[in-house]
C-alpha cells in the first residue's frame, strides 16, 4: 500500500514539476521513475529498489493494467482528432502526415535491423511505436519557442493528428506480429489473424460508438450527472468485449470508439472529452512513474553504447530531415522554416505508453517469437524512452536559440483574446474588428457564446484558463489579453494564469468598484479605461449614445503630454500605432508617437 501511494503521489509530484518548470510532463515522470527504480538500486544495501512496479502489480495484472489504461489514453487520443477540422489543413500538413507516417515507419524499422541488428519484426514494432509526437509534448515546446504562425500551424496540427494515427498504425503492426507463428509472419495464417483482429477492433467500436450516441442524445436514458461515469464504463466494456472476440483487438475498438464519438454531434460531448483528459492525466501520473520503475540498471547501461547513440543521430537528424524535405517540395515554405520544422520532432506519452505495452505482452511468452526476438522486445522500452527524454532535453534546450538564429520567431502578434463575452466584451471586440484587429472571445456561458457567434466573433466556449483551453488558443495571433467578465476575482485570476504565455504587461482588465474609487495613484497598472469604469458603470456607459471616431496624432507625446491629451477626449479606448498594432488606454500607457491614432467614443446628448 505504501508503494503504491508513494507511486501515485509522485506521479502528480512530477505533474506538477513540469507545469512550474514548463517543460513535458513526461520528462519529470520518466526521471522521477528511473531515480526510485534502477537507480535506487545503486545506494540501497541490499541493492533492492526504492519503488518497483513488479511488486505492485504482479504477472497478468501489470498487463491488464497497462493494457487498459493505455486503452482509456488511446480513446481520449481518438476524441482529439477531429475529422472535419482536418478537411481545412494545408497540403504540408497531410503530406507530413502520410510521408511522415510511411518514411517513420519504414526508415525507423530500417535503420533499427541495420544498426541494433533486430529482427525485422522487432524492428518495424520499433518504427511504429516512434511514429507518434503528441500535443502534451509539442505544445508547451511552442509555447516556449513562439516561431511563425506558420510553423506553429504545422507543428501544432501534426502533433495532434499523428498521436492517433501513429499509435493506431503501431497497433496494427503489433496485432500483426501477434498474427503469425515463428518463422511465419508473412504466411496466410499471419495475415487471416491480422484480418480477423482488425475486423473485431473496427466492428465493436463502431457499435459501441453507435449505441453511444443513441444513449447521449436521448435525455430519457441517461441523466447528466452521469454521463461521465457511464461513458467510462462502456470505454472499459468495450475494450474487454473486443478483446473476449479477438485477442489483443481492444485498442484497436477503443481508438475507433473515440474516434467515431469524438466526430460525431452529441451532447455533453466537451464535457465528456474535459473527463476523458482529467482521467488521462491521473493514469499517466502513475503509469510512467511505475513503468520507469521496472527497467533494470542493465537496461540503462545497454543504451550506453554507439549503436544506440547512431540510432537516436538517425531517427532524429536523418529521417526526420527527409520527412519534412520530402513533405514541402513545391511550398512557399523558406528553406528556414524546413530546417526548423526538421529539428522539432519530440515524442510524447502515447509512445512510452504503447511501448510498455508491446514490451509486457512480447516479453510474457505467450507471444510467438522466438528467444533472440525476446531479448529484442526487451530493449524496446529503454529505446523508446531514450528517444523521449532525448528529443525532449535537446531539442527543448536548444530549439528556442536556434529558432532565433533561423530568424522564425513570431512577430509581435495584434489579436486581442477576451475572457468574457459578456455585452462589455462583445462592445470592444466590435470595434476592433472595425479595425482588422484579430479577436477571439470565451465563456463558459452559452448565451454570451451565442451572441458572439452572432456578430461574427470567433470563440471558445469554455474556461480559457484550463489547461485544455491553452492548448487549443493559438497564442501566435493573439498577443493581449482583456479581462471583461463581471466577476473582479476571475478577471485578476485571468490575467495571472495568461501573463505567465503572454507577460505581465500584455494582460488588462476591467476595475473593480474599490478601484474606481481609488486616487490615480493608489490603482493597479494595467486597468481598461484608465481604471474610470467597472463592470456596471461601463455597461450603462455605452449603452448611451455614442459615435466611434479616430484621430491621427501629429506629433509626438511622453506619457506625461498622453495622458493630458487623451482626457480631453469623451471615453479614449485604443491607440492603433502606425505597425497596426493596438494598444489599450491605460494609466501606464508610456506615449504617443507621431502618426498613431486614438481610437475613442464621443457621446451625444440626444
């Protein structure tokens, strides 16, 4: 029991480390394993380990374990991919996507048989399993570098396209080499099973996705407050039903489960989907910690060799290279962005995941390979993890210098991001849009959503503040934050969460009604309006009748000669600088360059 509380408990320890120190989640959680696993082993007397999986979970249970909650990340991987969102995707995308599928697979498997000397099953497994990058990797990585919007499109979308495709490709190639008998892969028994597994994978998860979606739009079976619950239920059920039809089929059926339900139109479906997340994030806390725990100091030092290091040198600077070389032939890509597309590559959690699955079920003896293919299956996990923790120290040390270098930084973005589409919010955001200025607009409220969407604003319907929502907002094209809801506490609450993408002086909000009261001096920075107006007597304000106007500035202004002018104005809102760039009227705003335009309201009294 202590075990596996301590297990858990670092689990969401190493969470927790990567969110404070920006970096994956799963670095922390493999190196937090492999400290009170093999490396435990090197200062405790009887040279026993501090944390070992193999003593919490023994035998067939470590399997089932790890089976199933890789089943349940694979599902939620599967809701992520969104069929209809990928219709829009540039040619460059889908041409990584296929080459780097196809080249991956077959350069990896290559490049394993020729330098590690496997066998050619143990080899493409190999392939498979580093096809996958994945969002929770990726996306921090962006975030930190900020390149081009380009860049930051094709890498974003890549991450969250390939983690599905790429674990069901390397499930494929897996329930394959489980089709065959020694010496007997590429026979007609080999590839009846292969059928017959897939079959039963994509026959069960279509009807349990079917039967789903009757369930989650009828209000008359299940009630809201359990949807959740149920919907993991029937993940589970379905993962078992498949695997009672055909063995090793459930993750096939619960990848295609999540796929077909995260595709479809359903109720509660970004309920089900946040549920589906937290519920990853609690699996993977101990799953990684655990599975790291396992490996053995002669699995460590098997890695400490020359083939292994050519292998990593091949997999990230030679295919990866091809892949993007061969994926934006004929582009307006500049060779700039290829080379820095070509050095962002890390891999992620589904990777480790299926690897640790794939190494359990190889290494039991229930599988039909001989014993040199064993040994092979052993190194599997320590490859995979040398390919994570690699790819995710170098390229997340370097990636940003070199993305300076190659001169792919962003520019300066000028959309504004609102939290809070409340009629404050839907006032500014019209406005800008008068302006060419990009906005985007959340709420967890539907009707404000509604009324957004409406006047033509784009939206996120949901908390911005969530880890999900961060991921999904392109922080390439929106550079400020306004804080517009009527609840002081959540506004200071968004600008504190979004100043540490954005930056303390990129995130404004409204004041709260203590603050209008204050003197001048006594006011926070960053207030909307001077800190004039809250929430309340903004609302009244502009519902009176107004005219938007503009006037250029002629000269310069210190922040002194700005501040001075701009009272002479009714209600002064924006100043739109001559690089279209806007910035907000505040007590800190520092001046006013020649050619700059105040944007403001003046009232009429009828």
């Amino acid at each position: 029991m202590v075990e596996l509380a301590s297990l858990i408990g670092l689990g969401f320890f190493a969470q927790w480390l990567g969110w404070k120190v920006k970096i994956p989640a799963i670095l922390p959680l493999i190196l937090i394993g492999l400290l009170v696993g093999p490396v435990s082993t090197l200062f405790t007397p009887d040279g026993a380990k501090f944390i070992d999986g193999d003593k919490i979970f023994h035998g067939d249970l470590m399997f089932d374990v790890v089976n199933l909650s890789v089943g349940l990340i694979l599902f939620e991987g599967g809701m992520t991919l969104k069929i209809k969102e990928t219709k829009n995707l540039g040619g460059v995308i889908w041409r990584i996507l296929i080459f780097g599928t196809i080249i991956t697979l077959i350069g990896g498997a290559l490049a394993t048989h020729y330098i590690m000397g496997f066998s050619y099953r143990i080899a493409f497994l190999f392939g498979g399993l580093i096809i996958v990058s994945g969002p929770t990797v990726v996306g921090p990585m962006l975030r930190n570098i900020k390149p081009n919007n380009r860049i930051n499109t094709i890498l974003k979308w890549e991450g969250i396209l390939i983690d599905p495709i790429g674990a069901l490709t390397a499930i494929l190639i897996f329930d394959f080499v489980l089709s065959g008998q020694p010496n007997e892969l590429f026979t007609f028994f080999a590839l009846k099973g292969f059928i017959l597994l897939t079959l039963a994978g994509l026959f069960v998860g279509g009807v349990a996705s079917f039967i789903t979606i009757k369930m989650l739009n009828d209000r008359n079976i299940l009630p809201e407050h359990l949807k959740n619950t149920i919907i993991l239920g029937a993940v589970i059920g379905t993962f078992a039903l498949s695997d009672m039809l055909h063995a090793e089929s459930g993750l096939l059926a619960v990848t295609v489960y999540g796929m077909i339900i995260g595709n479809s139109k359903v109720a509660s479906l970004k309920s089900i989907l946040h549920f589906t997340e937290d519920i990853t994030v609690i699996l993977i806390s101990f799953l990684f910690v655990m599975l790291s725990s396992r490996m053995q100091v002669d699995d460590l030092l098997a890695l400490v060799n020359t083939k292994s290091a050519l292998l990593f040198i091949v997999i990230i600077y030679v295919i990866r290279p091809l892949v993007v070389l061969s994926s934006t032939i004929g582009t307006s890509l500049s060779w700039r962005e290829r080379i820095f597309i070509s050095y962002i590559s890390p891999r992620g959690i589904v990777a480790a995941g299926v690897a640790s699955l794939f190494t359990i079920k190889l290494t039991t003896g229930s599988v039909p390979i001989n014993e040199m293919q064993v040994e092979e299956a052993k190194m599997l996990l320590p490859l995979t993890f040398m390919i994570i923790v690699g790819t995710v120290v170098i390229q997340g040390l370097t990636a940003k210098p070199l993305a300076k270098a190659l001169k792919v930084t962003r520019k300066e973005p000028n959309g504004i991001l609102f939290l809070g589409a409340s009629e404050v919010g839907r006032f500014i955001a019209k406005i800008l849009k008068k302006y060419d200025i990009p906005v985007m607009m959340s709420d967890t409220s539907k009707p404000n959503i509604r009324e957004a969407q409406g006047q033509g604003i784009k939206t996120y319907e949901g908390s911005i503040l969530s880890e999900g929502a961060l991921e999904f907002v392109d922080f390439s094209a929106y550079g400020q934050l306004f804080s517009t809801t009527s609840n002081d506490e959540i506004n200071i609450l968004g600008n504190r969460t979004i100043s540490s993408e954005l930056g303390m002086n990129k995130v404004f909000r409204l004041a709260s009604r203590n603050e209008v009261r204050m003197n001048t001096l006594q006011k926070p920075q960053h207030l909307l309006f001077q800190g004039k107006y809250d929430f309340i007597g903004l609302t009244h304000l502009i519902r009176r009748k107004h005219i938007v106007k503009n006037v250029k500035s002629e000269q310069y202004y210190d922040q002194e000669e700005s501040l001075k002018l701009l009272s002479t104005f009714d209600l002064p809102i924006f100043i739109l600088h001559a690089n279209h760039y806007i910035t907000p009227v505040t007590d800190s705003l520092s001046e006013i360059n020649e050619g700059d335009e105040i944007i403001y309201l003046e009232f009429t009294n009828s």
